[in-house]
C-alpha cells in the first residue's frame, strides 16, 4: 500500500547501494580525468562497482560501526578491487561526499518515477475536464451548496494544481565532493577539475562550492515532494467526498474484488483514493523533520546530517505512492451526470438566488433586491413550495415566470467556466511540451 507503482524500486536498498556504487566509479573516472590516478585504475574500480556483488543488508549491520554506510562499502569495494588500484578507490572524498551524491541521484530517479506517474494523472484529468465541460453539477462551499459548476472545471482544477506541483518536483541536481572538510586539500590544485569532472560523469552539476552542510537543495525536495502530496490530498479527497453514498457522483470502477469490506458484501469504497490520501498524509511530517535538519554544525554535522537519510527515502516513497494511487484511481474513475444535476436540483434553485438578486438590483437597487430574494428563498424552504413560484408572486409582475425560471437555470450561470477549462487543458498542454523539448536536450547531450 505504501510502496505502490515503481517508486519503491527507486528508493529501497538496493537502489542506495546502486548509487553509491555510481557515485564511486564517477569519482574514480573524474580522478583520472583529471590525472591524479592511472585511467586503468579507474576504470578497474568502476568494473568492480556492480550492486550484484554486494549484500546490501550486511553493509547496512556494519554501518552501525561507522555511523554511515559508505565506510564498509568502501572497505569492501578495496577487496573487490585489489591490486595497485585498490590504492585510488574513495581517492580525494569523504563519506558525505558519495552518501550526499548518492542521495541526489536517488532522489532524481524516484522523482522522475513520480513525475511520469503524476502527467498520466493530469492526462486523464485533461479528458476528463473536455468531456465534461458541460455536466452540471452542483459547487460546494463549506460543504454545503453555493453555485453551479460543470464537472469539468473542477477536473480542471485538479489538473492545474497536480501539474503545477509536478513541475516543482525536481531533484537537487548538485554532485557533492568537498574531501574531509569541504577544502578538497588532498587533491591538490586538482581539486576543481576532478570536481567538475565528476559532475560531467553523473549528469549533475557543478557546485560553487560543497555543500556539506548548507542543506538548502534537500530542503527544497522536501517542500516540492510535500506540495505534491498536498495536492494528492486535494484531488483524492474530493472523490472520496464526492463517492459518498449520499453523493453518489462519481465511482472507482476497479471491477471485482475491489474496493469491498471485511464485514460489508453490499460497499464499494473508493479505495484508490483513500490509499492515495493516506500516502500523502505523511508527507508533511517527513519534510518537517528534513527541515528541521538544516542547522548542522560547522563542516560536519553530528547527528542532523544523518537524520536526514530515512525519511528522504520515505518522503520519496509516500509521494511516489501516493500519486500511483492517485493514478489508479482516476484511471477507474466514473462519472454520474444524471446524480450530479439530481443533487443539483435538491435545492430548487435556491443555489440561483444570487443571479435573481443580481438581475433585479437596477431595479430595485442591491439591498432591496436582496432583501426580496431572501425571503422568497426562505418562503420556499419552509412551505416546500418551489422557489419560482414563490419568486414570481413576490415579484408581481416585474418578471415573468417564464424569466424568472430561465434566472434558475443553472446552465446559464457558469461564468468563466469554459474559459478556465480552456485554460486549464492549455497550461497542461505547454507544460507537456516543455517536458519534451527538455527531455529531447537531455537525450541530445548524454
């Protein structure tokens, strides 16, 4: 439940040891590179960085010694090398330095995950918002009736506050190498050109200088990774709100065996977006604890910079979750018309109200129109009369029934509706555009 879609492969423990092994063969290639170690070196380290040689699980026990898990993978690494190359593996870095890069290429491999994940979410709500744009259904504020909308504007909504945050979503890019006390003093003058070109291995960037402990870029993930999942929480929460049997709105149609109770043969939970909820639910407090480890001390924190390891790995793992889910969920999702405009005429035309006092307020004048219309909605209410019954004897012959019927209409009460659809769906289409031509660099330069 917690590890659902592919982001689980991405943040595990064989993914770790996979890009600490990277982060290793990436500092061996820089080095020679840069000519402080034999190129044959290098490249026997790197040969030897192949996760399949090392048990994950017995570097994770021994790291308890060394209060990181880079040291005996380093140990190990060195026996796996032997020979006069053994001599140049982990040369010039410190354990930060390949745990910090590990993490950033952890945490863009796990981000790329969530971003395909959340533009097939925004593709489907993309649809959903041009289907729908004229199924009327009624709005909510605080929970309760306010005006009519269209089901697709609110799929609209949706699509623009998952494909904002999905934007945010980018890991930090920085390789980290600033040796024992972010100097790099045993490399020498070489230090920057072997900095430089293990930024160039990994596809990252060059800092200005280490960041061991300026831990803004993992800040930053934290807060990208939990308005993700807020707005996970946003969009699920709405179609569980709108699944309720009272509502009846919409359904997950996940087929048999989905969605049903323990206890209850007759229910049909919205299963996909309560897991996704419950995902994104822990977001807010992984990233606080991420924030909370940005005051580290001096060049080495004691205790932050390690407590910052398991929930990044977790924080990656609910998000990803949590918008698989959510991915699921509108896959399966069924839209009801019919129930919607039946739960829009519950009121009779009491939602209205305000369009009425908005046509009689020349008039009238604003006060006095509202006066009249609120009475006439109360009348209504108490006595169960419809409402343009009760506002056409009110109104005396100053409307029509027929105008004041056609003031109800929720169909002729949208706004902007179609507009903001419009918009919505074009925003999603441009940033699926930028996304490509991004891809189509990346792809062009290695």
């Amino acid at each position: 439940m917690y590890a659902h879609g592919r982001v689980g492969a991405e943040v595990g423990d064989a993914a770790w040891l996979r890009a600490l092994l990277d982060a290793e063969a990436a500092l061996a290639r820089a080095c020679a590179r840069a000519g402080v170690i034999d190129a044959t070196h290098a490249e026997a380290i790197a040969a030897c960085c192949v996760p399949e040689r090392f048990d994950a699980g017995g570097i994770g026990q021994a790291a308890a010694a060394s209060g990181n898990p880079v040291v005996p993978l380093v140990r190990e690494l060195t026996g796996a090398v032997g020979g006069d190359a053994a001599r140049h593996v982990h040369y010039g870095a410190t354990s930060q330095d390949i745990m910090d890069t590990a993490a950033v290429l952890v945490s863009r491999r796990a981000s790329a995950v969530i971003r395909a994940d959340a533009d097939a979410v925004a593709d489907g709500l993309a649809a959903l918002a041009d289907r729908h744009r004229s199924t009327l259904m009624p709005g909510r504020t605080l929970l309760q009736q306010a005006l009519p909308t269209t089901f697709g504007l609110v799929a609209a909504g949706w699509l623009q506050t998952i494909g904002t945050a999905s934007r945010r979503v980018n890991a930090p890019a920085l390789a980290q190498l600033g040796g024992a006390a972010g100097t790099l003093a045993s490399l020498g003058d070489a230090g920057p050109c072997v900095t430089a070109a293990f930024a160039d291995e990994l596809g990252l960037a060059e800092p200005v200088l280490p960041w061991h402990t300026d831990r803004g870029p993992i800040a930053e993930l934290a807060g990208a990774l939990a308005r993700m999942c807020g707005a996970v929480r946003k969009i699920a929460g709405d179609i569980v709100l709108l699944a309720q049997t009272e509502v009846g709105e919409v359904v997950e149609a996940g087929g048999a065996g989905v969605g049903g109770s323990s206890t209850l043969p007759h229910k049909r939970n919205p299963v996909a977006a309560v897991s996704a909820r419950a995902c994104a639910g822990q977001a807010a407090g992984l990233a606080a604890t991420l924030y909370a480890a940005q005051a580290q001390e001096h060049q080495r924190a004691a205790g932050a910079w390690q407590s910052e390891w398991l929930p990044m790995a977790q924080l990656l793992r609910v998000t990803g979750s949590a918008v698989a889910w959510l991915r699921t969920s509108v896959e399966r999702l069924r839209v009801d018309p019919e129930r919607m405009r039946q739960n829009l005429d519950l009121t009779g035309g009491l939602p209205l109200a305000e369009r009425v006092t908005t046509d009689l307020t020349p008039d009238l004048g604003r006060l006095p129109a509202h006066d009249l219309v609120k009475a006439a909605c109360a009348e209504a209410v108490e006595s169960g009369r419809d409402l343009a019954d009760v506002l056409t004897q009110r109104l005396d012959g100053r409307r029509t029934a027929a105008r004041v019927a056609a003031l109800l209409d929720p169909a002729g009460y949208l706004g902007s509706a179609d507009l903001f659809i419009d918009r919505a769906i074009a925003a999603h289409r441009s940033r699926v555009a930028d996304e490509n031509e991004q891809l189509a660099e990346e792809t062009e330069h290695g």
